[in-house]
C-alpha cells in the first residue's frame, strides 16, 4: 500500500503551502541523485518524496487525495513519476530556485500524449437511478489547424537555437552537482521560431469548446469516475490525445437518501392507520407506489418495497426503498375525535391496561431505535 504522502514529507495535513515547499527542499536535497550515485534506495525515497509534492503542491490534488486518498487520484490521471526525467521536466523552475539551476535532459523532440481532463459532474436521483444522455461543452486546447500544430507559418521551419545548440539546455558545475538548466533563449525547445503562426501565435495550440455526448448509465454512485479515452487535449508532434476523466456528485434529494443502492425515505402516518392498518400511496424514485401498513405498526419501524432502489452498476440488481415509518400524534382534535378517543382511552382502562398497549409499545419502540 502506498505511503501516506504528508508522512513523506515529514508535514501536518494541515500544513501550508510553504511548509510543503520547505521539507520537500530538505528531501530532495538530502537524496537528489547526483548527490548520492548509483544509491538505489535514495533514488526511490527522492522520487517518492518528489510525487508526494506533487501532489500536495497543487491544491485541487491535495483536495481529492485528502478526500479520496490514492485511489481518487487515479481519476486525475495522475500516475506518478516515471523516472528522473520526468520529475526534472516537472519541477524545472523549482530545482533552479533550490539549487541555482536546472538538472533537465536534453529537450524531447518526438510524440507527446496530450494532457488528461477532468469536469465534475452533477448527477439527480432521478438521472442516476434511470440513466441518462448529458452533452458536454467543454473548453480545451487543441492543435491550430493553420499550421497543424508546428506554431510556425508553412515555408519558414524553426532554427537550431544559437545559445544552446540545439541541445534545449546549459550546462552548469556546482560543487557535487553536474546539471543542467534550461536555455532561457529557446526556453529549452532547442529551435526558434522566426516567423510564429499568426492563428496561434506561434504556440501551436488553440483554446476551442468541444460538445461531448456522455452517456451516463443508470446506477451512478457520488464519487464513480467515467473514463472517456481521446478526449482530452491534443498531443504534441503526433502524440495521442488525452483522456477525459468525469467525476459524479450525486445532487442532495428533498426526500430519499441514498445508501449503496437502497434509498431510505420516511413517511408519516396518523395514529388511527398506525393501530387498523391499510394501503397509502408514496412516492418513489419510480413513481408512485401503494404501501401496505400493517396493523399495530410503531414508530421506528421500517417496510420494504423491494426492486425499487438503485440499480447496480455492474450487476444490474435494483436495491430497496426502505420505508421509515413515524406515527403522528393529532395536534388539534374536534369534539367527536377526542370524545372517541377518550371512550378508547377508558377501555384500556377497562382491560387493566392503563396508558399501555398502542400507546405504551409505540414509545418503547422508538426508545430502542434512538439508544440501541
């Protein structure tokens, strides 16, 4: 099982950016691998401590690790570090503070996966117990088709940067250290641009609105995550496209709460029903329903209605509603009611039952409920 990324860095779940910053300097300090060659075991504490500040550093990470832990960051597409190259690539402007320079490799010049999305998505009741089709609009980078994603006008290819030839980087020497930082006059492209696309301006990317139809399948839990493959953002130099990742908040109902895939709701009755018993229409994530009540039901007791639930996602199976029952005492009463109800109350008397029986089990039934 993974470390917990705040016991990596030594830091409170409450600590701040700064501290963050700071006991990851320390770390990365400590293990970088220049300054202990061909240690295995500081190498794999150095990349660890580098994902756990990835993670912690970006604030909407942090949220979903602190929230969902591992697992959730798995629908962020967030896989970790490969390797050395991509934490340098990563902290480029990091590491140039920490150590006064860069350690980046030579610029990379073939294909790039496009960057992964993510949009959260608020789901009703309604929707997620029956399914439903969504459009999405959603706003993303994606090569400029004036110039097929190069950045620069057709007929005038990049040159090889003067400052860095080509190599994307300078090399510097510090004590122990033997890196490299990033060429500040190609910004470690190794090619210059002379003559930018005038669509994108040279970046090779422009910011569009797709319409995405997601089909959202009945069942859908807060929290389940939906993996569109080749929506994200285009790649780079004929890279593949990233990946959408879409994330389900189920939308709080104003009757039904849900559990797994039952729902629980609650449901008066008078005291008259409660004691005789019969058949009430209610409400369901289906529609309308008929209840029976049983005779001498209490308050705290619980009916089924089987089948109508939520449907498993993978399976199919449609959980219960699952029926609170509350007995409600009359407020105000006419003279006929309380006449009956005092004649009722003298029979009980009468059978040497004083304030027991429906009264005496209904106020014991709900005792156990509320303190067992």
């Amino acid at each position: 099982m993974p470390r917990d990324y705040y016991q990596i860095l030594d830091v409170s779940r409450e600590a701040t950016e700064e501290e963050i910053k700071k006991n990851y300097r320390k770390f990365a300090l400590k293990y970088h691998p220049d300054r202990n060659p061909g240690n295995k075991e500081s190498e794999e504490l150095f990349k660890e401590a580098s994902e756990a500040y990835e993670v912690l550093r970006d604030p909407q990470k942090r949220r979903i690790y602190d929230q969902y832990g591992h697992e959730g960051l798995k629908g962020t597409g967030f896989q970790g570090f490969s390797g050395f190259d991509d934490i340098f690539s990563s902290f480029g402007s990091i590491f140039e503070e920490f150590f006064g320079f860069d350690r980046r490799r030579s610029p990379h010049q073939g294909p790039t996966r496009g960057r992964d999305l993510r949009y959260d998505l608020e789901v009703t009741y309604e929707d997620a117990v029956s399914g439903k089709t969504v459009e999405l609009s959603l706003p993303k980078y994606e090569n400029c088709s004036a110039c097929a994603g190069a950045g620069h006008e057709s007929g005038h290819e990049p040159i090889v940067c003067p400052a860095c030839q080509g190599a994307g980087q300078t090399v510097h020497t510090q004590g122990f250290f033997s890196v490299s930082s990033t060429c500040s006059h190609c910004r470690g492209r190794g090619r210059l641009i002379t003559h930018p696309c005038q669509e994108c301006r040279g970046a090779g990317k422009v910011e569009v609105v797709r319409k995405v139809a997601v089909n959202i399948p009945a069942g859908v839990n807060h929290g389940n995550k939906m993996r569109l493959a080749g929506e994200g953002e285009s790649g780079e130099r004929g890279g593949p496209a990233g990946d959408l990742y879409l994330v389900i908040h189920l939308k709080a109902h104003d009757k039904f709460e849900r559990h797994g895939d039952d729902v629980h709701y609650q449901h008066m009755v008078s005291m008259a029903l409660a004691a005789l018993g019969g058949a009430v229409e209610i409400p369901t994530l289906h529609g309308p329903e008929k209840l029976v009540v049983p005779r001498g039901i209490q308050t705290g007791e619980e009916l089924l209605l089987k089948g109508k639930g939520f449907p498993s996602v993978r399976s199919g199976r449609k959980g219960s509603q699952i029926v609170h029952v509350f007995v409600e005492t009359p407020k105000k009463l006419t003279p006929r009611q309380e006449e009956l109800l005092r004649e009722f109350s003298e029979i009980e008397k009468n059978k040497g039952n004083g304030v027991k029986g429906f009264f005496r089990d209904a106020t014991e039934n709900l005792k156990k409920k509320l303190f067992v």
